[in-house]
C-alpha cells in the first residue's frame, strides 16, 4: 500500500512536469527573412538588346536551396519549385522593360517574400579614332593606332529615353582593366590615351549610366596596335600624287625622269618637324635627303639595269615609330 502511494505520487510529478514544460507557437519558430536579405545579381550587369540575361537570387539570412521560389513575367508563370534561384532569358529591344516578379517562402515562414525586377536594355556604342595618325589626303580608310600614338574612344548612348551628349549620364573609363579615374565622371563620354610600346592591344570598357537610374549600358572593344608602314607612288607632272595605283615591289621606269613620292601612313607626324628623320637610299647608298623629304625624283643616265630604292622616315620622339619600303625600279 505504501508501494503504491509513492509510484502515484512520482507519477503526479511526471504528470506536473510535462504540464508545466514552456510552449512556442508557431510565430516565435518561424524565420523572419526581410526583402534586403535577397540579393539580386543579373548577369551581364547591363544586358544589351536580345541578349541572354541570367538572374541569380543568393542569401546569407537563410536557405534559398530550401525555398519555393515562383518567377513569373507579364506572360505568367515560368518557373517555379525549390530551389529554383536562377532564371534565364532574352532580353527585349531597346528600352523595353521586362518585369519579373519573385515569390519566395523561405523555410519555416508563413509569408511569401515578393521581390521585383526590373530589366531595361540599353546599348551604348564605341567609336575609336587615331588623333596623331597620319593618311594621304582622300584616303577611304582611317588612320591606324601605331605604338607612342594618340587614341580618342567615344561613348554614344544609344537610347531614347535620353539623347546623347544632353548631360544627363555618367561614364566609367577601364583601360586594360584599371580604371580611368581622370577620364571618368559626369558627361565624359570621350576618352584619350597614349598607346604604350608594350602593349600589342588595349581593351577599353565603358560603362553608362543616367543620374535618374532609367539607363546603364557598358560596352567593351578591343584596339589593336599596329606598325606604321611606308606606300610608294608615282606623281605626275600634270595629274598630281597617282594616289589610285600604290607601285608594288617592282616597277618600270618609261620616261626620262620619274617621281616617286613615299607615304609613311599611321606614323604620328603632328609633331615637330625636328622629331622625325627622313632616309633615302639608292641601291643601298645612302644620298641627300631632298628638299621635299618624302618625295625623289630619279633621272637616270643611261637605260638598262634597276635601280633599288630604300626609304626610311623615324619619329626619334617614339620608340618602334619608325616605317620602312623598297622599291626596285627597272630604267
């Protein structure tokens, strides 16, 4: 009988005890994820018209593998399960935004976590042009940049919701990688370099975008460096440099005398005239350089034979700025 009292009486306690064990509800387990805690990156940063554009959803508050995320653009639903934190499509056309809308339950929340996106494509195109780089008049092409030679990079956007050159946007200079800090700033859409002699490129990167945020593009263009190079022509007495018919290797002499005019192109000749040597040779004699340095007149005594012309003009102000032709003449 007294067996019994004290197997009721630990029985009561165990009873107590598990009444009086704390509780939690549900609203104090849940996981309180706030909108700021979803990071958002598009890659590219700023998609182009029709471009392939992926947007990846990451977070250091919870588990985004663990929730059910739903995408959804103005046509519906277009992805939705766990785990589903990437999401890939094409842009549209310029200036077109698509809006995709993210659901997102985390784990352990009884809310639904709405996250909005906004992508607008925007292009923004990137011309080049050789500052010192000399061409003959009429020339189709344009100069070339050689090593020691100036470049001008322009940025125009390409947008209508704001005009090129209105003042409204921003521009970010990266030459190589680094960025340009003195070319970079509010409305400096132009950027000018200095070609070094060790680089055999420059990739230059642009990026542009409105103060009011409705506009971002970057672009990237590679700019080779080349090598000046010299280009012989015949001149006339009567119709001028025959810029129309360059003389290749070899040529022949018909008349009694013949001017050959020798054009260095790409060579930075904006210089002074004292920082560039002129060199003529004549079957690998050196001789006077004429007074109209690019251009040699041939008066030949006799017919029969060639005669082996070299030409070689050098900016002495840059190195590997120098530009070298022959030409053989049959008299």
């Amino acid at each position: 009988m007294k067996f019994t009292k004290i197997k009721l009486f630990l029985i009561g306690i165990f009873i107590l005890g598990i009444i009086n064990i704390p509780s939690f509800s549900i609203a104090e387990t849940q996981i309180e994820v706030q909108e700021g805690e979803i990071n958002v990156e598009t890659i590219p940063n700023n998609p182009q018209p029709y471009q392939d554009v992926t947007i990846n959803l990451s977070s250091y508050a919870t588990d985004l593998n663990k929730a059910i995320i739903t995408w959804q653009t103005e046509t519906g639903t277009v992805l939705s399960g766990i785990g589903k934190t990437s999401y890939s499509f094409t842009a549209k056309g310029p200036d077109i935004v698509s809006v995709i809308t993210v659901n997102i339950r985390v784990v352990g929340s009884v809310s639904t976590l709405i996250k909005k996106i906004a992508i607008i494509p925007s292009e923004v195109e990137v011309v080049w042009e050789s500052v010192d780089g000399y061409v003959p008049s009429f020339y189709r092409g344009k100069a070339l940049p050689v090593s020691g030679g100036f470049v001008r990079v322009v940025a125009i956007p390409n947008t209508s919701t704001i005009k090129s050159g209105s003042g409204s946007i921003t521009y970010t200079w990266k030459n190589n990688g680094e960025v340009i800090l003195a070319a970079s700033g509010y409305n400096k859409n132009s950027y000018v370099f200095k070609n070094s002699v060790f680089d055999e490129l420059n990739e230059i990167k642009v990026t542009a975008s409105s103060v009011g945020g409705s506009y971002g593009a970057e672009n990237t263009i590679t700019i080779p460096t080349y090598k000046p190079k010299v280009v012989f022509y015949k001149k006339s007495p009567t119709e001028g440099v025959l810029y129309n018919n360059a003389l290749n290797k070899e040529t022949f002499m018909t008349e009694d005398e013949m001017t050959v005019v020798a054009e260095p192109y790409f060579i930075s000749l904006k210089g002074n005239e004292s920082d560039f040597s002129y060199s003529w040779k004549i079957n690998n004699e050196s001789i006077q350089t004429p007074f109209k340095k690019t251009e040699l007149t041939i008066r030949p005594a006799s017919r029969g034979g060639y005669a082996t012309i070299n030409f070689v003009i050098e900016n002495i102000s840059e190195l590997f700025q120098t530009a070298t032709n022959q030409l053989r003449i049959n008299i």
